[in-house]
C-alpha cells in the first residue's frame, strides 16, 4: 500500500482524482493539501472538505498557499470550473470538517519527515505548496518516495498549453514555484497535456459512471455537466481526464510511454508558463542544465485502459 499525500485546487478534475486516491485499495491517502488554483485557497479547500465529509474521506485537509510565491496574483478558472469549483452545484454552508491547524506546506514537510523514503506526493494544482516545502526543509527532496504532477505539456500530440498558446493551467499559476521544484534532487514523473487531452470521458461513459457507480458516480455526473460544456464548446468529443490519469500512474505506470531529461520552467516574457525539457537522449551539446536532475515526461498513453481502470475502481 502507498502513502500518497493529494496536493489539490478542487476543480471538478480534482474532485474525479480524489474519488480514485479514495477507493483504489493500493492506495493509503495520508493527507489532503490545497491551494489556489482552479478557484481561491477559501473556495478550495472548503471543497475539498465537503468532499471529505460526503464521502467518508479521513485524510485530514491542510489549506495552503493563497497565491504565487512571487507575490504576483493568482490564475482561477471560473470559466472552466464554475465558480465554485466544483461546476456550480451549490455546496452546503454547513460543512463540519475542519482543516488542521497547521499550513500545507508544513504538513507536507512533517509527514515526509515521519514516513522517510515511503512518501509519494501527488500534485494536481498550481506548485506553490511543494515549492514552499522545499523552501522550508530542502532535504525532503531526498526523503520522499516520488512526486508526481499533472502540470505542463511539451508537444506531444499537438499538445502545448491551455491558458496560452505555450503554458498549461497549472504551470502558468506558478512558474516560479514549478521552476523550484523541477531543480530539487527528487523523482518527478509528469502527466502534462501530452497525455491528459488525449484521454477524454465521454457522456455515454459518465453517464455509465452515474448508473454504475453509485453516489459517487451520481455526483461527478452533476459535478460535470458545466465542465462537460466547457470541453465540448472547444471541439472535444468529452472531457479530458487531466488530474486524474496522474491519480492513476501511481498504480498503473505500464499505462504510459516516458522520457527523461531536466525540465525548466519559463518565468517570464511571452512564454511565461512554457515548459522545456532538454531530452537525455539527445545528443545536444553540453551546457548548464546538465547538472540538473532528469525527470520522466508522460509521452504516450494507453486512454482505453485507463478509462477502464478508473471505471472499475469506482
Ligand atoms: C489542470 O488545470 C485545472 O483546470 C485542472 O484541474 C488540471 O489540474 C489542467 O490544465
Ligand atoms: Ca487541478
């Protein structure tokens, strides 16, 4: 069994993620942690906490980072999200669940700290809190088991970003921060929109998540329905599957095709946001990213199997 701390913007995709890290039973979550991102710090984490208590969820919820380590402003997606969140379904006033008295990045530094070589972080929204982990204890970078993000996209496909031209949602919220935590000395495997637009959940397939899946499956079909219109508006034939495939390479990493090499993030001027990943089977002429540590890149994926998988496990 794997201990996985989620780092989330609950965001619909977010919510789909945390219900796989939920009942996959290889799967121990150990920790919720959220920041800003698809919606304010406030409007996350209160979903994620309603989610928590929903659904029977017992990782205890650390609310993070409200903005960029930059101090620039944050990036929501109310146009793809709602502005809620969660694709506008009203979310009671009532929550009971608390978060924990203690910053998301700080919890990241003492659960790692607890669990040397046996945790794995899981970061789907913007990369502020993993950065500032760092910032505050560096040599966690050598006492986690992996991180894995979904985050990026390097042209795979056609694919290279969401919010411009050249940078991705999550990429684009923090630059600085994803810049911080591609230089730190740990395994990242990244699932960038390479591989995420490329595996879309169609209506007949939530729909058979709603028939087939119980409460859960009944809520992320209601959950789905502004994201839905979202995706369709853009030409696609479903939703695509960013937050969760990276939820799914935990257990199922055979699903995916990967290339190492050190990844920079672009932290300002007209590709702000842009991710570069010099390849290590290349032959290109030294310089000073070779010092860098390679991480893997998601280049390929299997999207039926992976559909499949989550369905089951839901
Ligand atoms: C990422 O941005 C958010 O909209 C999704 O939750 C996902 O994490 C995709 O670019
Ligand atoms: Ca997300």
């Amino acid at each position: 069994v794997q201990k996985v701390i989620y780092d989330t913007d609950p965001g619909v995709d977010d919510a789909m993620a945390l219900f796989f890290l939920h009942y996959h039973p290889e799967i121990d979550l150990i920790g919720i942690t959220t920041g800003h991102g698809n919606a304010s710090v406030e409007i996350t984490t209160r979903n994620a906490l309603y989610l928590k208590e929903r659904f029977g969820i017992e990782a205890p919820v650390a609310r993070g980072a409200a903005g960029p380590v930059t101090g620039q402003d944050a990036h929501h997606a109310s146009g793809v999200h709602g502005e809620n969140g969660l694709g506008e379904v009203v979310v009671p006033e009532d929550i009971k669940a608390q978060a924990i008295d203690m910053p998301a990045h700080r919890f990241i530094v003492e659960t790692v700290r607890k669990h040397p070589g046996e945790v794995r972080l899981l970061a789907v929204g913007r990369m502020t809190n993993l950065a500032l982990a760092l910032r505050e204890d560096p040599e966690i970078a050598g006492l986690v088991k992996d991180v894995v993000i979904m985050g990026g996209a390097f042209g795979f496909n056609g694919h290279l970003g969401n919010v411009t031209p050249c940078a991705e949602a999550n990429i684009y919220g923090d630059p600085q921060a994803a810049e911080e935590m591609f230089a730190a000395p740990w395994p990242i495997a990244v699932i960038g929109l390479d591989v995420t637009h490329e595996v879309l959940m169609t209506q007949h397939y939530l729909r058979t998540l709603a028939t087939e899946a119980g409460e859960v499956g009944q809520f992320i079909w209601e959950i789905s329905r502004f994201y839905e219109n979202f995706y369709l508006k853009k030409g696609l034939a479903g939703i695509s599957v960013h937050d969760a495939s990276a939820a799914i390479y935990l257990v199922a990493p055979d699903l995916f095709e990967t290339r190492q090499g050190p990844i920079r993030v672009v932290c300002e001027g007209i590709a702000f946001g842009q991710t570069i990943q010099r390849p290590a089977n290349v032959g290109f002429p030294p310089n000073d990213w070779d010092g860098r540590p390679s991480h893997a890149i998601c280049t390929a994926v299997k999207g039926p199997e992976l559909l499949e998988l989550y369905r089951e496990t839901l």
